[in-house]
C-alpha cells in the first residue's frame, strides 16, 4: 500500500496566513472583473478562493507551500495579462501556467500511483488514471452546447486542483475500501464477514472496488443498501467479487503497468 506523506500540523500563522492570501487573491479578481466585465462567468478568469475548501485540499506542508507560491505567482508582472491559451479560448496568463504545472503534476503523480499500487491497464481507464491533456479537455468542455459549460470548465479546474495534493490518491483509495467494508457491514451485519475478510485478506484495494463498480453496478453502493432480499443479494455480491477478483489478478499478474503510459 502506498504510504501517505505526514499530515500538515496547522498553526495559527499557517490558517491566518491562508485566510489573507485568499482575501488578496480574491480582492485582485475583484478589480479584474471591474475591468473586465464581459469576461465575468465565462470561464476566462480565474474564480475567487473559499478559505475552507483550500486548507481541505492542503494535507501536507508542500501543499500549504505550493498553495502560497501559486498565489504568489498570480503577483508578478504580466501574470494577470488576458491571453491565448493553447486550446483557443482565453485566460489569464497566470491560469495557463498554473493548469500546465497542475498538468505536469498529476500526470506524474498517475504514473507513481499506478506503480505502487500495481494498478492494471483496464483499472487506469476505468479510474481515469491515464494522462489528462488541460487543454484538449478545455477545447471540450467550452466546445460543447452546454448552457452551463463556463462552470463546467471551473469545477474541472477546482477538480484538478484537489488531485493535485500529496496525498489525494492514497487518500481516495483508503477511504473507498473503508467505505465499501463498513456498508457491507451495516447492510448485511454479521453475515458479511466472510465477504469482508475475502477482501482483506485479498488486498483489494479502493481501486480494485472502483474498477470492479464500473465493471457491474450490481456492486455498488447504492445496490448495497437497496431494499431488496439481503441473503440473496449477498450471496449475488460475493458470486461476482469471485469472478471480478479472478480478471483483477489475472491483470495484475500479466500486465505491464509501466506501459500504460
């Protein structure tokens, strides 16, 4: 299992310092609206900062560091400048370098993931691991007829932003595998232990559970706590955890990860 990097220990200059860089960023995208006011919810310039969700997203103290950089970086001269990005739609200067080094970021962070946690080919599409390209998916997102596609692209970009933590992935899968395990278990009680101990005992990790979801939806979470037969329906989950497990093994075992990318 992938290891987690030690988690940022906050002080008060740490939250007060957040809370300040994000009233001066927000402050700055205020003028620039002021200046710019056909470009307000269009996608074209950055969107203010909420102090809660960034000290969410920062779990370690590279995050908080790369957190300041970035903001700091939105200072310089030029950075505020309105320009062409590679996909054809405008941004701020400061928003194309950021979503290239955000880019460069996860991409390396998918390919680290992938290896330690010996994520198969088929497990890379289904979880969307593969390398994202910021600006072919820009071109998409504001390409299509979408009403709604300048928010579109907005939450792509607070998306990429939380991916890009230290910890996000080892996080992810953690959680899911607790997840899945404890709705088995308020689901089917003490009937799901041999169940829950299969995937133990096997290592499946959350990814394993994300794959073998969009593989059958038969086992997800919300057909976990359907109504329906419980015996029937526990003994349907672990016929198909046999059979998924068999086709996860036999790809970790026969896959080349590394030539995924």
């Amino acid at each position: 299992m992938a290891k987690s990097k030690p988690p940022i220990k906050w002080r008060q200059q740490d939250k007060t310092k957040v809370s300040r860089y994000v009233q001066k960023f927000n402050t700055a995208i205020t003028r620039l609206e002021k200046l710019n006011p056909d470009l307000v919810d269009t996608g074209v310039l950055p969107e203010r900062l909420d102090v809660s969700e960034i000290r969410s997203q920062i779990t370690t103290r590279a995050d908080f560091n790369r957190f300041i950089k970035r903001v700091d970086r939105f200072f310089k001269p030029g950075a505020k400048d309105i320009v062409m990005a590679p996909s054809g739609y405008r941004m701020t200067r400061w928003g194309i370098k950021e979503a290239k080094l955000t880019e460069r970021r996860i991409n390396q962070q998918r390919v680290a993931f992938v290896e330690k946690m010996k994520i198969s080919k088929a497990e890379q599409k289904a979880l969307k691991l593969k390398p994202i390209d910021v600006f072919k998916e820009q071109q998409k997102v504001l390409n299509s007829d979408s009403p709604s596609k300048a928010q579109k692209w907005m939450n792509f970009l607070y998306t990429l932003e939380r991916e890009s933590g230290d910890n996000y992935y080892t996080n992810m899968s953690v959680q899911v595998q607790q997840s899945y395990i404890k709705a088995l278990k308020n689901t089917f009680g003490d009937q799901s232990e041999t169940l829950v101990n299969f995937i133990k005992d096997n290592e499946i990790k959350g990814t394993d559970i994300l794959y073998a979801i969009s593989k059958n939806d038969i086992l997800d979470f919300e057909y976990l706590y359907s109504r329906e037969d419980a015996d029937a329906k526990l003994e349907m989950l672990t016929d198909y955890w046999l059979q998924i497990y068999a086709e996860i093994k036999r790809e970790r075992d026969g896959d080349d990860i590394n030539s995924g990318f």
